[in-house]
C-alpha cells in the first residue's frame, strides 16, 4: 500500500480489514516521517513489520534505519525464499540479544539516539504529539488563508509531520520551491510521481516549535508573493491567531 | 558618552566635533553590538580606542575581546597611572608581533573567529552590512504596524542591530518577555537603567536571515496578543509585505 | 575468498590466476580495512566489485558503506535474479550521475567525507601509505621481541593495517584483551571463528602516527605482563628505536 | 611568591610561616596547573585568593578563569586603591547571588565545566589525585632511567602535573623541543625565564592516562636519540614497569 505526502493512514483500520478477511498477508508500515509525530501502536494493531529511521521525528542525522517486527514476520522472513537484505534479521536478532551488533554499527547517531529519547521522553511522548497536532493544524490554517489546497481531504487522515499543498493550476510548484530556496534559503519539499510540480510539502516535525513554524510560513507566504502565484494574503497572520489563542 | 540601546551612534560627527574643539579627549567606542553589521572605520573615524566582542555581528560563542588602538591611546596608556587591565596592551603588542599571545588564549574560538571571517568575506562585507540594513528595517515595519513606538526617534540613528521598542503606558515590558520566554522559548533583550519595565529589545543580527526575523516578529506578536498589551495586528504581514517587494 | 586478519591478500597475482585460466568468476575485493592504508589499484587489478567503509582508513565514524564495479559486475547485476539489495545498483546510479541520491544519505558523515579526502589528499597518498607501512613494520618489530608469533607469515603478505598476534599455547588471548580493557581502557581485536581465544589483534590505521603507536604497543606490553602471559621484555622499545633510526 | 615549574609548593607549611610571624600580607594560590590535579583545600589552609583556569585539570578548551576568596581578601578589594579588573569582585560577587553574570559569560566553557566535573566526581577526586600522583610517578621513574634531571629536587614538591627535565650541558632543550615538535608532533613546556633552553616540561595532567603517557614518554625518547642528547636508554621501559606492577 503506497503513502500519499502529507496524509495519515488510517492504520488500525487496515488492520481490521485485513482480520476481517482473515487475510494471510503480512502488514508492513513505514513509519519514517510519523515515528515519534504521532500515535503509533506497533503491538496493539499487529504490525508485522515496522521500518523507520533516525532523520524525521528522531531529530537526528540521518544514517539509522529500525525494523520492529511480529512474531509473524520472523516466521515468514525465514521460510522465505527472498534473499533481500532489508528482510534478513536473523544474525542482528541473535547478535543484539548478547548486546552486540553483527556489522559495524553506525556507532555516533547510536549516542545521538540515546539522547534523543531522552529528549522525548523529558517532554513526554502525549506532549510531543500534541505539540506536533497543533504545528500541523497551524498549517492548515495557513494554506487555508492563502486559498490554496491541501492535498489530503479528509480530515481523519491529515497528517502531524508534513502537509503536501497543491499550486492553482498552470502555476509550477517546483518553481515556486527554487524561488523560496534562492531567496530564503529553505528547502520544501517537492511532489513525486503524478504530482510532480503541482504540489510542495511543508514539513512540521521533530525538533520544531511555533517560531520555526511561523518561519516556515513566512517563507512559504512571501515565496508565493515572489513567484507570483495567485493566493490570499494572510495565511501566516491567521496562523499567528491560531498558536496564539 | 553613553550608547542608548537600538541606536546607532554618529561617530563621524563626534569626532568632527571633537577636533573642532581641539578637545584632548581620546576617542573610545563600543563596537560590541555593531561589528559587523554596519559600516565602521576604526581608521579613517580617527577613533583612539575601539573594542568589540565574538558574540555578536562575528557569529560566534561568547569569549573573545578584541581592542584596536590608536598610536595616541597607546602612548597615554603608556604613561597612564591606572592599572586597569582591560587598557594594558604592552605585553599583548610584543607578543602578538612574535605571532603568539602573553597568556593562554581561547584557541577555539581563534579557530572559530577564521571561520568566521571566512563566512563574512565570501558574503561580502557590503553584502553584511545591507542584510542588516534591510532586516532592521523589516523590524522597525513591523512595530509600527503594531503601532508602538521605536525607543531611537532620529532615523539617522537606527540600529542595523537591535531595535529598542516601548511598551505603553502600564504595560510591564518584562511581564511581555517573560510571557515570550515561556511559551516561545525565546529570550528578548530587557530595558536597562530607567527604561527598565518599558522597553523590551529586539536583536536583528549576525547569523540572521528573513525567516528568522519572521520568526522572532511572530513570537513577539503573538506574545504582545497573549500578554494582552494593546497593539494592532498585522506587524508580521507589513514586514512580510517588505522583505518581498 | 576468505580474507585472514592482518594479512594483505596478493591481489594483482590472483587477477592473475583468474585471467590465466580465463575463468568467468567477478573478482570481489573487500577494502574496508585497508583503503588508504597500502596501495590499492581497482581499474589496473580489474577489479570487478571493491567494497570499502568509513570507519577505518578514511578516518570517520562508521556509517558510509562504498562500492566500485566494472562493467562486467554492472551487466552481472543486471542480469542476476538474486535480490540482494547490495549488489543492487541501478538506482543508485542513475540518480548519482544526476548528483543526487534515490534514499536519504547520511549527509553528515558525507560532509566529514570531503574533509577526510583533503587530510589524505595534503599529506598524499604515498606518505600515507608510508607511514601505515613504517607502522606496521614497528609493530611487527614489537612482536618479535616480545617473542611472539605473527599469525602472517609470509612477509609478502604483511598488513599495513593489523598484525594478528597468537598468544602462546594455552594463553587466552581474550582473557589478555579483557585486562588490557578493564586497565588501560584500549580495546583489541579479537580473534574470529578457529583462532578465537588464540589471537589478538593490533589496529595500527587511520588516523595514527608514532606516539599513538607507542601508547598501543605499551598497552599491550603491559597488558602481557599483567595477565602473566609468557613473553621477553622489551618490545616498545625495539619499536622505539626503529621508529627513531 | 614565585612557583617552579614542575614543583608543588607546600602550601600548609607557608600557611603556618605566614601564621606564625603574624604578618597581614593576603596568601595567594596560583592552582591554573594544579587544580583537580593534586589535594588543594583553599579554605583549610587559609588562602585569601586562589585563582585557577579551565585548561589544565579541569579537561576544558582555555577561556574561563576562576578566582575564590576569603573574606580578608573581599575586604582588602574594597579599600584598595589599584583598580587592576582582576581583583574587582564586587559586580561579579552581587549578579552572582541572583544567578547571573555581569558581564556576557563563555555559556559554552560553561556547558562544558559541568561536564567535566561530572566526570572528576564520577571518578571521585581522591581518584583523580592518585591517577596524577601515580602518572607522574611513572614519568619521574623514566627521567632517572634517562639519567636525566628532574628540576625539582625535593620529594616533597613533586608535581602531579607536570615534570620538569634538565638536558645536559649544552644540550639546547629547546631544539630537543622542535624535534619533538617537528617529527612526533608533540609539543613539550619550553623552560622559561633563566632556565630557558636548559629545561623541557612534560605534563601530565587532565585527561590522561597510563597509554597516553607512554607516548608521550615515547616521544620524548625517541626525540633525546634523534637529538643526539646524551642519555640512556629504557625510560620508557622503567615506566612500564611501574605501571604494571
């Protein structure tokens, strides 16, 4: 199953749908850019295989990828006839469990790591995502005011970490991203596949707060002014009202 | 002659008026806040003593002093009686020439301060000086916008650096910076001496682009509406308004 | 073909070998420990896949893995029904040459990169590879004197960058490293697969000269001496005074 | 008072002296070399004024210098009429007290010195001292193996910190430094005022241990050979085998 940007699946009920067809299907989640953004309960909705890595809500360098699998999972991946790295856990399994690492560990962004976790665990993992559920809804609000369309429709599936923007018609959304980079030095993030320069991300995660927010949507603003793109004024104001309420 | 926070002193005109007077007074000026962010010319200005800091136009951690001299000041502080440290230069000036320091310096920040200078001189120092320029003016938009008042009235004494702004009548300006240090985790400037209470300052320099000012204006926007000081709306928007025209 | 530890592997004869008796084979070099260590000729040895890390002789953490293919392994990999994704190179290409990557990189450890390639660069490689080899030859000079048996025995075959050290029989080379731990906090490597608890190993690559050595080799020195392992006295300073001819 | 390097002022007895004439003159303590090195107790022995640095024992980059002072030494500041900064506590005694500094502070040195005295106290002090006293031990042994002289001749000034070494006569102990310097790029303490060139200091101080004091003594062997100082050899040998004994 293919991620939209900027949307949330709906994961606990996939996984129904999966149990009520008695599917034999493993269930695999990426969950790099939601780990630590928002609720994610690998047990409770019987993931099978979970991947993510260290660069989204982890505040770190990129450079860790994790697995967390099910009982499941293991099963199948040693019956499999697949030789795929990324599914061949046994030897890290057997390996981590006397505190070792089979390959030479990315040993730096494993101290990194540790200290992250701290980090959210000091703040507390409700607050985080509540933090990251207000930024996001700040963003909304903006894209609102601008005029603009957020790609994901419906309200159950928006997502905490990035929030995909489509451009009016006949405006190029990658030209938009080079304006805001040449003159702001900030990177958005571009639309892949068949959206590709129709919509730009605002990403809204990890080590973010209401200033880095608002800095972000004045770039975005005065970008679309720049490039000329026709939008309503006043999205990072109406912004500014929401954080500030 | 003592520096009002947010302005910029006319040092040309000081020195013409001291030498129309003949005046014997070394010329002594505090470049701590200003290096790097506006014109300053040590030299040609004919100052006696100049002395600056690492922590603020030059980017780097605090730790660093620098003075710069003129042959006068140097033959008064040769003769001087005091022994205030701060004005004793002989033993620096011998050993710097030989390339090395009288005491053990701050090596890192020396490694630093190259880097530093390296930064500066690949932007440009013209390049500098009107990046501070602009979003100085930015700021000063936006508190007009907000309709209070700039603590320096003669706009040939704008800061490049900082902004001074007072709060209204009965409004605690240090109430305004607490509320913002809470819930914006960012740290404005306090009045000093009698405007202590009434003025709070906003910093606009060294490593600083649009999108930083447009976050610290947010802050202070959204912490003006959340400590209910009396202000219209709409300073971030003018300032926005500019930094894209 | 398995690699010993603290051997080099005659590379060029074993091209050699495979092209006399034209047999089909890729030729697959693991250089992890020993790139920017000893010379090193993938296109002149046709060397079909060399495989090469960050951690050793390019000085940085762990975490950049390298790969090298000639044509031949590129058209192997094309073809191969095996999955495995680290043969799996297409992707990666087409996006390098557009100077971008398909995953996220570890851009950190790619920045450290450039500035690893300037350190080997200044010195030049030839110096480099020199002064591994002086390294080595010290270290090989400690280990005769304290009577002890480099597990490579034939000088062809000696490494710039590890010297596998047998224990004498009945000497636990792994209770050797733990004391050599626990009292002067310097890890060594262990012996792997049939040599485990017979051979220690001594790093001498990266970033390491004269006086690191000499650290390394007293750690060991006394480390024999401590954990009452049967040896002559004197192997730092046969080290010593060849590193001072 | 002026300190030898290389040598440990026995600060009680001077104490006692000063006690016992009942002279009025403050007792100041320079610990910039000794602090968290060696038993220092500024208060039972009755210093007026200790002034002390972040570069040496305390493990951090040089930029913060510390003072303690008695009440005495409080008293004679306010009523002195030299105005030398270093001895004008005042400003700094009153911010202080409400947690803050008069003065911008190094905040990075700052992060740092908690730090490192989490890691004195993780090892606790009385450990700390008997590391340098034992390291110290062992360079001493080294010189007398190199049938050189130590400057300090009295056992009961020996230096936790650092050695002071006599070359023979005629033996530039400078140009043994610049050999040192220029092959095993290791800087020694070049001897000053009326010993200069005759005396080379090795220090042993901070974070250090028993490996990184046989390079360093390494370096200093292999230095005396290839200056062609007279000396013999095993110094490094002598101090293995105190180290592991």
């Amino acid at each position: 199953m293919k991620l939209q940007p900027g949307t949330t699946s709906r994961l606990s009920e996939i996984r129904g749908a999966i149990d009520e067809t008695a599917h034999p299907a493993l269930f695999m989640v990426d969950t790099i850019s939601s780990l630590a953004c928002c609720e994610y309960e690998h047990d409770q909705w019987k993931v099978d295989v979970t991947i993510s890595g260290s660069q989204k809500g982890l505040m770190l360098p990129p450079g860790l990828g994790f697995n967390a699998m099910s009982q499941k999972a293991l099963e199948a991946s040693q019956s499999a006839s697949s030789q795929v790295s990324y599914w061949s856990w046994q030897e890290m399994i057997e390996n981590n469990e006397k505190g070792v690492f089979p390959y030479t560990p990315a040993t730096n962004l494993l101290y990194g790591l540790k200290e992250a976790l701290t980090l959210l665990h000091r703040e507390g993992l409700q607050n985080v995502y509540y933090r990251h559920q207000r930024l996001a809804k700040a963003t909304r609000i903006a894209v609102d005011a601008w005029g603009l369309e957020n790609m994901c429709l419906n309200p159950a599936e928006y997502s905490n970490s990035c929030t995909a923007v489509l451009t009016p018609k006949g405006c190029d959304a990658d030209h938009l991203r080079e304006v805001i980079l040449e003159k702001f030095n900030m990177s958005l993030g571009t639309g892949l596949g068949k959206v590709k320069g129709k919509v730009f991300r605002i990403g809204h995660l990890g080590d973010f707060n209401e200033l880095s927010l608002a800095g972000t949507l004045s770039g975005v603003e005065m970008g679309l002014r720049l490039a000329k793109i026709p939008h309503s004024q006043g999205g990072v104001n109406a912004a500014l009202e929401f954080l500030s309420d």
